[in-house]
C-alpha cells in the first residue's frame, strides 16, 4: 500500500475545514480535484474515511485515526517548504536600492546584516530610478528619499527616518554665525549641486521657488562627493540635509544653517512590494535596514 502525500495533506485540510468547497479554496484546487484525491485516498485505505452531511464532512474512527499522521505529513511538509525558502534567500545577496542622499547608511547597514548572517547588496541611485527597479523585481527594498508625490498601491512605505534640510556653507562663510536664516539672504551665492533630478534637489529648488531666490550661478556637479570638497575648499553653499556631510561638520569645514521656511523636513523611507509578507526576501531585508539604525549589541 502506497500513500500519496498530496492526498494525506489534502485530506488534513478537509478535516480541519470540515467541508471540501473551502478546503479547495485554501488549496487552489478544483473542488472535483479534492474529491477524486478524497476518494482514492479512501480506495486505497480500503475503508470509508469520512461521511457526507448537509452541513460538510464529518470523520469516520478510520479518518480520525488517519488524521494523526496526515497532520505530521502535511507539517513536515510545511516545514520542508519554509526551510528551502530559507536555504534560497540565503543562496543570493539581499538587493537593497539605497538613495545618493542615504549613501552614507551604506556600511552601516552592510555591515548590521553581514552580523546577522547576511550578505546585502547595495545598488545606489535615483529614488525614482530605484522604486522603477523595485517594481521589475530587480530589487527587494528600497531606502529613499520619500518622493513628494504618492507610491502606487504595488508599495508599501516604511518609515525610517528624517532630516531637515539646511543651507550648508564653508567654515567661516558670513551666513555661519546666523544659525538661522531665511534664503533670501542667500541670494548671491554660489549653488552647487549634486546629481540632477535627485528628490532632495526637487525639493531644495522648491525652497527656492517659494522663496523667490534664483541664483545667479549654479554648478551640477554630479555627485555628493564633489558638493561636499566645494563646500571644503569654500566654493559656494548647498541645501542638503547635513547627514550628507557629517564628517565635514564633525571636522569643522562645514557649518548647517537652518532655513526659515516651511516643509524643509525630507522624510527617509524604506519601500517594498505590498506583498511583502508573502516574499521572503523582502520581509528580510525591510528588517535588518529598519533594526540596522539601533545600536550594536554587547
């Protein structure tokens, strides 16, 4: 006698629904498909398993008995199934999008999940560039800047963090001992810029619309990097938020002067596919970036 494992589940999941229509939906069979399985199940026992009713299925002494061991097939199956999810989220890197502007939470979160027993993949880009790989799923998350428009219903948003945005000028720039200022004193400047289209910069150059400043010159200059050695070798001012340029603060070369304006806050965001409850990858990865902020521990 030979048992059919599908069968043993099959007929676990009838039991517990106590009715073949819903067992079928929970199975994404046919509701012919669970009866054939029932009925040579039954064939092959050689004894009736189960009775028909009018308000389902009830078990026979033969099916309760059978039960016991459909039950341990259908968990040890279960079970098979999570461990080999498992086995292949760890048999390639997690895909982390990471915005320019978040690149310096790059080794911090690298380096959380490889104590966590995982290699992350870190892809930098534009936010919108990133949440277009998202959706192709050629990335599992996404670390942003939160665009100012709406996600569409395909992602969910998770909070991360936030920063204001400040005028970020040279060690011993004019506007330094301000603390405060509003753009309009800001006027002459020089700007630079880091990478065109960049949320951050979307929202830096609405600051200055509503604030009716338009610099006379403006320097593109392609990367954060570059911004950063501008602002050290005190070549112009930026609006950027300051995480960008903490170790030139922290040293001294950089001084942040907030704005006095409205909706200078840029929120962060991890993004990932709605479903991600139902994808491992992404359930991971949402979080080791989101546990990555806190500290090590002892």
């Amino acid at each position: 006698m030979r048992l059919d494992p599908d069968y043993l589940v099959t007929f676990s999941v009838v039991a517990e629904y106590g009715n073949i229509s819903r067992a079928a939906e929970a199975l994404r069979l046919s509701q012919p498909a669970v009866s054939g399985q029932l009925k040579t199940l039954q064939d092959v026992v050689g004894e009736r398993l189960y009775t028909r009713t009018a308000y389902g299925v009830t078990l026979t002494d033969a099916g309760h008995d059978l039960l016991r061991y459909a039950r341990v097939i259908a968990t040890t199956l279960s079970g098979a199934a999570e461990y080999l999810a498992t086995r292949q989220v760890h048999s390639r890197p997690l895909r982390l999008g990471l915005s320019w502007t978040l690149s310096t939470y790059a080794v911090q979160v690298a380096s959380y999940a490889h104590r966590e027993g995982h290699q992350v993949r870190i892809i930098s880009g534009h936010s919108a560039s990133l949440i277009e790989a998202l959706a192709l799923d050629q990335l599992d998350a996404a670390l942003i800047v939160h665009p100012r428009t709406s996600l569409p219903p395909a992602f969910s948003v998770h909070p991360f963090s936030s920063e204001e945005l400040c005028l970020l000028v040279p060690a011993g720039h004019e506007l330094e001992q301000r603390g405060s200022t509003p753009l309009l004193a800001a006027a002459q400047e020089v700007f630079v810029w880091p990478m065109v289209g960049s949320t951050v910069v979307r929202h830096a150059e609405q600051l200055l619309n509503d604030a009716t400043v338009m610099p006379d010159l403006q320097f593109e200059l392609g990367s954060l990097t570059a911004v950063r050695e501008a602002l050290v070798r005190g070549i112009g001012v930026t609006i950027l938020p300051p995480g960008v340029a903490r170790p030139e603060i922290d040293a001294g070369q950089v001084t942040p002067v907030l704005i006095e304006a409205l909706n200078v806050t840029v929120s962060y965001v991890v993004v990932t596919p709605s479903d991600v409850i139902g994808r491992a990858e992404s359930r991971r990865l949402l979080d080791l970036v989101l546990h990555s902020k806190r500290p090590p521990r002892e």
